[in-house]
C-alpha cells in the first residue's frame, strides 16, 4: 500500500487521497485568488488613470454641439412654418383670381350667349320677313299670270 509522508505525519490509502485533494483545492484556490487580485490591481491602475477633466470637457463639447443642434432644428422648423404660411397665402390669393377669372369668363359666356340668341332672332326674323316678301311677290306674280297669262 502507498504511504505519504507530509509535516511528520504519514499518511496511507484513502487518508492520502484526502490530503491530495486538499492540497490541489487549496493550490486551485490561491492561484484563483491570485488572478483575482492581479485584475483588480490591473483595474485600479486603469482607473487610477482616467482623466476625469478631460471627460468632462469632452461632455461640455457635445452638449454644446447638441444645444446648437437643437436651436439649428428650431430655426428649419421655424423657416419651414413661414414659408408653408406663405404658400397658403399665396394658394388663397391665386384661388381668389381664379374665382374672379372664372366669374368674369361665365359673364362673358352669358354676354355672348344673348348676343348669338339676340342675332339669331334677328337674323331669323329678318330671314321669315324676307321670305314672306319672296312668297308675296311671288303669290302676285302667279295671281297676275292668272288673271292675264299674255300679260307677261
């Protein structure tokens, strides 16, 4: 059977399997330790050399940049407003001469409409008198034939 010897004390069998695993959990454990601690050094020195001034100042920029953002997008806003103002203004007044346009040509429509219908009348009436003179001359001509067919 295997013995150990370990601080003046011998150890045989399983009572060596228990001290080997001791020994390797406590090997295990301060070697874990001495990670953790070489992180945490390696970390205080990361922060130990931060330079916090130089944080801040580079925050102030971009809040600076920020705030003039802000005002540059309230100004489109503000010019995109007035020039959506004056397109209506300019829309309501084209709608108004358009409206007027538009009145002006109906009248002018209507205007031309009696007009054509006066004419029409006129020439209508001009033409039935005309022709009721042809028909009279013409009613004479054949009453005279009629009455002396040598005459003519």
């Amino acid at each position: 059977m295997a013995e150990m010897e370990f601080g003046g004390v011998t150890f045989k069998g399983g009572k060596m399997m228990v001290l080997v695993t001791a020994l390797s959990t406590l090997g295990g454990a301060s070697w874990g330790a001495f990670e953790f601690y070489s992180d945490y050094m390696s970390m205080k020195e990361i922060v130990e050399n931060i330079d916090v001034g130089a944080i801040e100042a580079r925050n102030e920029v971009i809040e600076t940049k920020l705030d003039e953002a802000i005002d540059y997008t309230r100004d489109i806003k503000s010019g995109l407003r007035d020039d959506i103002l004056s397109i209506e203004k300019q829309t309501d007044r084209v709608e108004d001469m358009v409206r007027s346009s538009e009145e002006k040509v109906r009248e002018m429509i209507d205007k031309a409409d009696e007009r054509f219908e006066t004419r029409r009348d006129a020439l209508r009436s001009d033409s039935d008198r005309k022709l009721k003179e042809l028909e009279e001359r013409l009613d004479e001509k054949l009453q005279r034939a009629l009455d002396n067919p040598l005459a003519d």
